[in-house]
C-alpha cells in the first residue's frame, strides 16, 4: 500500500513542544514532509528532519495560500494546538481511510484531553450547515484532503484576512465537501485552558477581539452569498398601533425556577421601573420546590402589578414559560425580558426600551449588558454591547455569533404569532433569528442590564456533554435559519 501520503504544518510556538511533535510524526511511514510555520521575528528553530516556513503570526489569508502551495500529498495534517499530540494506534492510517472511504474535504477527531495529569474525554460534535460559528471546536488536529485545501485557497484570491484566513479555508470547504467529525478517540493532547463553561462563554465578545470579529463577519457574510442565505438589510417595519388592544403598554416576562436566592432582586428591579405608561410584571414560576412560590406569593400581595403565573402544565422549559406569559390576558404589547438571576441596570430601562420601538418601528429590541458577580462587581469582559450588530449586516451576522445581547424585548403580537421553542437553552436566540430574518431589529448600546454571574447560574460550569448538546442546538438552529433564507430568496427570484 503506497504510503507517504500526508503533508504535516505544525504552528510554531514553544521549541520543546514542536520538537517531541515533530518526532512523533516521524515515527509514521505515512508521513512525507513536516513543515514549521513560523511567525516573522521568531529566530529560526534547529529541529531536525522539517523544513522552516516564514508566516505572519496567525492564520491569515496568506499562510493558508502557502500551505496549499506546500501540500504535495494526497492528504495534508494541519496542527493548531499549543501543546504536543500523542497519535494513538494506527490514527493517522484511520484518518486515510476514512477521508478515502467518505470523500469528505476535512475530517476532525474526537480525543483525550489531559487534565491534572489524568486523561479526559473530550468528545467533538458533528459539523452541520449551520455551524458557522468561528469558534466551532475541531479539536487542535485538523486532516483534509489536498485537493479540497488547494481548490479553496485557490478561491481566496481577493482575501487578504489577517486573522479569518482558517475560518475562511473552513467555510470555502463545507461548500463543495463535507466536514466529517471521526467519532473515535484518534489522539491524546493536554488542555491548557480549564476555565468553566461561564467564564469562556463570552470570549468572541471581549472587544480585545473586535479587531477579529470585524473579519470573521466578512468572512461569514462571503459565505453566506456564495450559498444564497445572505440578505440584504432589512427595512420592514412595524405597525405598532395595530396590534389591537393590551391592559398595559409593557410586562417584564420573567420564567423562575428554584431561585429564592435571587428572585426578590429581579421582582424588585422590575417593579422599580419609572415610566409614563403602564406596566406590569408575569413571573411564571415553573413549579419551584425551593421556597420561591412562597416568595412570589408574599410579594404579590403587596402589588398588584406582580401577577405570579403557576402553568398548569409541568412540560414547560423557559421557552414554554414565556409562551404561557405572552398569551396571558394580562400581557401587554411589549414583552421584555429579565432572567430571575440579574437585575435592570437602573428605573429607566423599561422606558428606554419602548421609546426605541416606537421610534424605529421594530419588532424586537436588544440591550447591553454588563458582566457582574453578586455583588454586582464588573468581571471580564465587562460590557457586552454586541456592536457586532450594525443596521446593514446585523441579521446575516447573527448566523456566526452565539447570542445577540440582553436584555431582550419583543412587540407582543409578533411573538404570539412565532412563539418560542418550548427548551431551557437557545430559545431567545432562535426567535431572534426568525424575527431579524424579516422585520427590523432596534438596538441599544448603553447598558441597561445586569448580567450576576454566581454559582447558581446554569451555564456557570457545564460538563463536555451538556455544553456540546447546546452547541448542536444552536448549530441546528443556525442550519434551519440558514435553509429558511435560501428558500426566501430562492423564491424572491
């Protein structure tokens, strides 16, 4: 069987790691050449049996052209990890036989992650068309087939991303080849970052990484022409005065479950509002068994703009709940939102909110935030304003990121005619697509919400298996949004 089939690229970062993985590689008769790619400034590395490649420091536009130059072999190993991989038995012959059996233009393995000396699984999750995120997780080990490589750097001729270079190679490919996850344990690797689920959920909006952000938008909105989902900005507008009669202008839609901790707080926070319309608060306590029934009760007797919701069903995830809130009677024409965890930043938030609808005629209307703990000191990365966002491009962006901001308010109607997935996870999002897939989106870049990050939190520390499961469903959600708007404009034609 002919061998020397794989071309390996191997970023350059500390010497010691490079080294043991470049002689792990060599070990393998199926590989043919090892190259360094070393940023410019860096004083050239004496490892032997490699040759050196001079690149910028990241993955640009530019070093992907010269690794498609490079790759001479049917297959190319491209490694993007900080520390060195240990191949398990036979991995690479695995990852050869499955790209020939299946086609695919780029494979990606599930694998072992070292942690405090003890291996880990960490397993991957299956790429779908709408995983369009730039932070989609393919582990530090990435195989494709040449030909897939070269045809797509080869369609980057205009690019000259400095940072969005990969990202860009990883989108060229899903359109003409699959991406196939290997859902076997092919290599073992150490994991640098341990931070919890909470503390990285924010990272692709720290503004340190605006400057990435910006390209790997254009990265995505290429994309999305090149496949007939992109489009152009949105400029329907909404009749406000046509919705027909409410009780009250707005109603802070707030689910809970098992949070007497904090309750009190966000009932507190809503009630405190100052506007020069009526209001209301629905909390729908989805069968709390931790004392905050009887919190709701107690503070519900002494205002009668508290209105304490028990559904009658017990199926209810937080998407349900607000579901059962907008089709209350008592629900006014706008719902906004407030997580029973946090708080409004201050008493002009409600009225902030409804004078941006009716000044921009929208359907949903998005804040800002900042990241707090209980005692509502800033964390990192402070203020989350997602000025990602713009009128023009806002909507086909919102296909990349994983969230759209806080705190979130809908023009009723609208929302009892979509309503929201019944889950506990992603249910705000996939509305806000479907909504900004046809009407306009109103935003506000001041902070108007307090995001408490604690312990109790339910995203503050996720297992690999729960945090991959929302990752799919997002993704899933993206693939849906994504089919939707090929249809729209496939029949516009």
């Amino acid at each position: 069987m002919e061998k020397n089939r794989i071309t390996c690229f191997l970023r350059y970062r500390e010497e010691a790691v490079v080294r043991q993985m470049v002689e792990r590689l060599n070990m393998s008769p199926w590989v043919d050449a090892i190259y360094l790619l070393v940023p410019e400034g860096i004083d050239e590395p004496v490892i032997p049996a490699c040759s050196i490649l001079r690149t910028d420091a990241g993955w640009s536009t530019a070093t992907m052209r010269l690794i498609a130059r490079m790759a001479q072999t049917p297959f190319t190993l491209l490694y993007i990890g900080e520390e060195a991989a240990c191949l398990g038995a036979f991995a690479l012959e695995r990852f050869v036989a499955l790209a020939s059996d299946t086609g695919a233009g780029w494979l990606y393995a599930d694998y072992w992650a070292m942690e405090n000396g003890r291996p880990q699984p960490h397993p991957l999750i299956d790429y779908q068309e709408g995983s369009l995120r730039d932070d989609f997780d393919f582990g530090p080990l990435l195989f494709l087939r040449t030909e897939a490589l070269v045809a797509a750097a080869e369609g980057m001729r205009e690019e000259t991303y400095r940072y969005a270079g990969l990202y860009d190679l990883r989108l060229r490919i899903s359109q003409c080849w699959t991406i196939t996850r290997v859902c076997e344990y092919l290599y073992t690797t150490v994991e640098r970052d341990t931070r919890t689920s909470g503390e990285k959920q924010f990272d692709y909006v720290n503004p340190k990484n605006r400057e990435a952000q910006i390209e790997m938008e254009a990265a995505c909105t290429a994309h999305l022409k090149r496949i007939g989902a992109y489009l152009p900005p949105v400029t329907r507008e909404v009749a406000l005065s046509e919705g027909g009669q409410f009780p009250v202008e707005a109603s802070v839609i707030i689910p809970v479950r098992d949070r007497v901790r904090t309750i009190e707080d966000a009932v507190r926070s809503a009630l405190s509002q100052v506007a020069s319309f009526d209001f209301n608060v629905l909390v729908v306590d989805n069968h709390s068994t931790d004392g905050t029934t009887e919190r709701l009760a107690a503070l519900a007797r002494t205002d009668k703009r508290l209105i304490h919701l028990v559904p009658e069903r017990d199926d209810l995830g937080i998407g349900g709940c607000w579901n059962w809130a907008i089709h209350h009677p008592a629900c006014g024409r706008f719902a906004i939102q407030l997580d029973s965890d946090d708080l409004y930043s201050d008493e002009r938030t409600l009225a902030k909110i409804v004078q941006t609808f009716y000044a921009e005629h929208c359907a949903m209307v998005v804040g800002s935030y900042r990241m707090t703990d209980f005692q509502l000191a800033t964390l990192p990365p402070g203020v989350i304003d997602h000025r990602e966002w713009t009128p023009e491009n806002g909507h086909n962006n919102a296909l990349r990121v994983n969230g759209l901001g806080a705190p979130r308010a809908f023009y009723t109607p609208l929302l009892r005619h979509f309503n929201l997935p019944n889950t506990s996870y992603g249910e705000d999002y996939a509305i806000g697509l479907r909504l900004s897939r046809e009407y306009k989106i109103g935003r506000i870049y001041e902070v108007l919400y307090l995001c408490r990050r604690w312990e109790g939190n339910s995203d503050a520390a996720l297992d690999i298996v729960r945090l991959n499961a929302n990752n799919f469903y997002k993704d899933k959600l993206r693939t849906w949004e994504t089919r939707a708007r090929i249809l729209l404009n496939q029949k516009a034609k």
